[in-house]
C-alpha cells in the first residue's frame, strides 16, 4: 500500500491495538490523512481492503498450500508503516514463524473469530462504517485470491483444490468460525468473477486517488 504523506517516519503498531478503540481511532484518523480520506468512514474502508489481503489473505494461502497455519493471534501481528521519501508503506509482520498442521476450522476461527472480526467491530463502533461493508471488503479479497491470484497458471488438480477450498470457505463454514451468527462471505458470492458486482460501495472514489472501483455498485446504478 503506497500511498503520499507528508511526513517523514517509520514507525509500529501492534494489532492489539487495533481492538482499542483510542489507538485504532488515532491509527485511522493517520492514515485518512495520508490517502486524502473526508472521514474515519471512508479511511476504515480503505485500511480494511488492505488489511484483508495482507493479513487474512496471507494466512488462507498458507491453508490451501499446505494445510498449516502458523501464529496469526493479535499479539503476534504486528504492523510497519514507513512514510520515509513522501510515501505511506504498510507491511504485516507475523512474529511466529513455524507453521503447524491446521484444520480448515481451525484456521478460519484463528484468522477470523480471534483477530479480524474483533478489529472489523472497533472500526464499526468509531467511524460507524456499516459490517456489511467491512465484510464485502473481506470477501472481494478472498474470492480474488482463489478466483485470480490463485487460479493463474495453476493445473487442473490445484484448480480443484482451489474450488473446494473456496466453497467450504462460503458454503459450509459455520459463522461461529467468523465470529457472526452467520457466515459473512456467503450474501456476496453472487455470479461470477467476472460478472460479480458489489452490494456495498467502499468508498475508494472518496478519497484522493477519485476513482470507482470496477465493481462499484454507484457506477452499476449509472449506467
């Protein structure tokens, strides 16, 4: 995530800190400042697109590659930010290092239930962006991962793989896993990767960069 700032710094936070709501508050309120953000609202949208691929999305990979999950507990995540030559760098760093043998279950409820969804709910109580937008934002990085990123060059085997991971991710996946009364992926597997379009809008044409996503549910309405 590359984005211009006008200071000049490196620094740290720890994810712990994003369930705090004064700490994520001021970390969020940073960053809208760095991506030209109106408000926490569309700041938190934006950080939630980035933090869903590089962190949640790291981890499923590691699940689908090689059935393991390594240490992804808020403790143990930790994120570095470097502003250095007018530039907003943020980089994840897990802190454990050794992988073990993992059940899907075990890596959605560890990814999810225990780490992301707690800070997707501090982001909701201080800047009032609604769930479902945070969880869209969560889903259209988990289906790119496994439709695209994934899919690329991958054989026939891997393909099958691919599918079978994503539908027991959206399907069967109970929400308790995610830390929801139901699973918060399912309402936005609609149509295809290439036809599929968003519910929610994220925000991304509020901020400085002032463009739409391809996706984006306000440019469907217009045309």
């Amino acid at each position: 995530m590359s984005l211009p700032f006008v200071q000049k710094q490196s620094e740290q936070i720890e994810a712990t800190n994003l369930i705090l709501p004064e700490t994520c508050e001021a970390y969020i309120h940073k960053l809208g400042k760095a991506i030209d953000s109106p408000s926490l609202l569309v700041s938190a949208s934006q950080f939630s697109k980035w933090y869903a691929r590089a962190f949640a999305c790291r981890a499923l990979k590691l699940q689908t590659t090689d059935g393991k999950c390594i240490d992804v507990s808020l403790e143990k995540t930790i994120i570095h930010i470097d502003s250095a030559g007018d530039k907003w760098k943020q980089e994840i760093e897990l802190l454990s290092r050794k992988p073990i043998t993992a059940s899907w279950d075990e890596t959605i409820y560890k990814v999810f239930c225990d780490h992301l969804t707690p800070i997707w709910r501090t982001l909701n109580e201080i800047t009032k962006i609604p769930m479902p937008t945070l969880w869209e934002n969560t889903a259209v990085r988990v289906f790119s991962l496994y439709e695209k990123a994934f899919a690329k060059n991958a054989d026939m085997k891997f393909r099958d793989q691919l599918n079978k991971d994503l539908h027991y991710l959206v399907y069967e996946a109970s929400g308790e896993l995610f830390g929801e009364t139901s699973n918060p992926l399912y309402p936005f597997y609609t149509g295809d990767a290439g036809t599929r379009r968003r519910k929610t809008c994220c925000f991304y044409y509020k901020t400085g960069e002032g463009n739409y996503c391809t996706a984006c549910p306000k440019v469907c309405e217009k045309s």
